[in-house]
C-alpha cells in the first residue's frame, strides 16, 4: 500500500476473489444502503441527534424539548416532523398536548451506542460544510 495525495491505495493492481464474494454477500440492496444514508445523515444534524438524546429520558412535549434545547418550538416542531417521517420518533397527543418519545427500544440502543462510541474515540470536530 503507498499514501497518495487521495488517500491510501494499494500499490499493485490485485483482487481477493474470497475477500469480494464475502462482502458481496453481506451487501444489502440500493435501496436499504440509501435508507441507512438518511438515517446517518439525520443522526448527522447535531439538533436532532440532540432531540432523539433528550428523548432518551422519555416523553416530552415540543415546550421540554426548546427547553432542553434551548431553541424556539417552532424549530423543534419542525425538526420533529423530520424525525416523524423517518419514523425515529412517535407522538401522541393527550388533551392539547402531544408528547413526543423515542419510536423503538433500536433507535433507544442506537443512541446508546453512538454514545459508547463517541467516548471511546474522543473530541472529533467535524468541517463545516
């Protein structure tokens, strides 16, 4: 392998025909690997990763979490909305309220392994876009 201005590629053309067939096989379809994308690239958006982790305590109203996350509720309502769609999170509504909690015990576990990961792997300040 040698460092290239791109990145690292191996120095000689070669191909591991086992190697390929094996992750091949555990490939999922396009269109799984897009859902996957969006789901990272909305784990990506620091206030909703922020809303699903608030919401790992339980329910809360779209009042608690611009409390928590010291935004407008307009900007969480819209942020929730997102999350909805993705089916991230459920709501119900009790009396003129409507509560907002974690869709799954997956997104609860999903959450909590991000968390392990983040501080196995320490501070990482991603480029601004």
């Amino acid at each position: 392998m040698r460092s290239s201005e791109e990145g690292t590629t191996c120095s000689s053309r070669c191909f591991h025909p086992e190697a390929i067939e094996k992750a091949k096989t555990i490939m999922p379809d396009f269109q799984q690997i897009k859902r996957i994308a969006s789901l990272f690239a909305t784990l990506g958006d620091p206030t909703r990763l922020g809303l699903l982790l608030a919401l790992r305590s339980g329910e809360l109203c779209v009042c608690d979490l611009s409390s928590v996350m010291n935004m407008s509720s307009s900007a969480v309502s819209h942020q929730l909305r997102i999350l909805r769609h993705l089916e991230l999170v459920r709501s119900q509504r009790l009396g003129r309220m409507i509560m907002y909690r974690l869709a799954d015990e997956h997104v609860s576990k999903l959450l909590g392994r991000a968390l392990k990961h983040g501080k196995v792997f320490g501070p990482f300040i991603a480029r601004e876009a």
